[in-house]
C-alpha cells in the first residue's frame, strides 16, 4: 500500500473539514472529550477556520494518503516560551481507523518532527485523551513521554 503526506492545500480543504469532523466525533465519547472540544478544538465553522489555517505561517497542516486518498490529517503549531524556546504543538493527529497500522500516523508524525526541528523548536508536544491507549502507545514508541496530567472535575 502506498502512504504518502504533504503539506495540505485549498484543494485539500473538503478532506481536511471532514477528517477534522470524524476526529472530533472520536474525541466525544472519551474521558476529556468533551472538555478538550471546547477548550481546544477548532470549532464550526470549520471551513473558515481551515482556509485560515492553510494560510497560517506558525502551522504546519499536513494531509495524510493512502493510495492517493485522504485518510489522516496533522495540525502543528510554533510557540515561542517564556525562555525563549520554541515548542511545536500538534494539536491533531488522526487517521481514519480503517487505515489505521499502515504507516500514515507514523508518517504524518515524522514529517512533524521534521518541520519542527527546520524551524529549530526545543522539542514537541501532542495531545492525547487519558482514556485513549492506543494513541499513548503509538506515541510512546515514537519517543514521546507525558510531561503533564490535567485533572479535571465535573461539578453539576
């Protein structure tokens, strides 16, 4: 099977809103989930927010296929530190279940890793839900470590 990223473009703004619609779908029924969408997540409507971040100079948004079709998507972002750091963000990273084990998330990550390090970031945070194993375990393979633990409680 051929896995294949590149950086997204207006073309890829369809795919892109509906990869980012499953991947919220997936977000929902996890612990966290809907607090992150809130806090964190793109919000509607989604094909203003993408086209402005295609345009974004401090994101990288990448488009992840499988024998030429869109499957995944990565959204990074820069952010400069107190200490004057860089940390790049990804704030998605998520590929299609069906084409999941193939190689598109680890390609889609890779080529994160690379962006960040060409715009000399210190290192790289990705958000992962507490209850999603799999993502923890993908990422821990890849080198990653949890820095941080957000607790949060319900109160109605």
């Amino acid at each position: 099977m051929e896995v294949a990223t590149r950086v997204a473009d207006r073309d890829d703004l369809a795919a892109l809103v509906e990869l980012y619609r499953r991947f919220r779908a997936d977000l929902l029924g996890e612990r966290g989930g809907a607090v992150h969408l809130v806090k964190e997540a793109f919000s509607e409507p989604l094909e203003a927010r993408f086209s402005a971040l295609l345009e974004d100079g401090e994101r990288l948004v990448l488009i992840g296929l499988l024998e030429g079709v869109p499957v995944g998507t990565a959204i990074s972002r820069l952010e400069v530190m107190p200490d004057a750091s860089q940390l790049a963000t990804v704030e998605v990273l998520y590929v299609d279940p069906p084409a999941r084990e193939v190689g598109v998330g680890e390609k889609l990550l890779e080529d994160v890793l690379d962006w960040a390090a060409q715009h000399d970031a210190d290192s790289v945070d990705v958000w992962v839900l507490p209850g999603v194993r799999e993502s923890k375990n993908f990422l821990e393979g890849s080198g990653f470590v949890a820095r941080l633990l957000v607790m949060n409680r319900r109160l109605a």
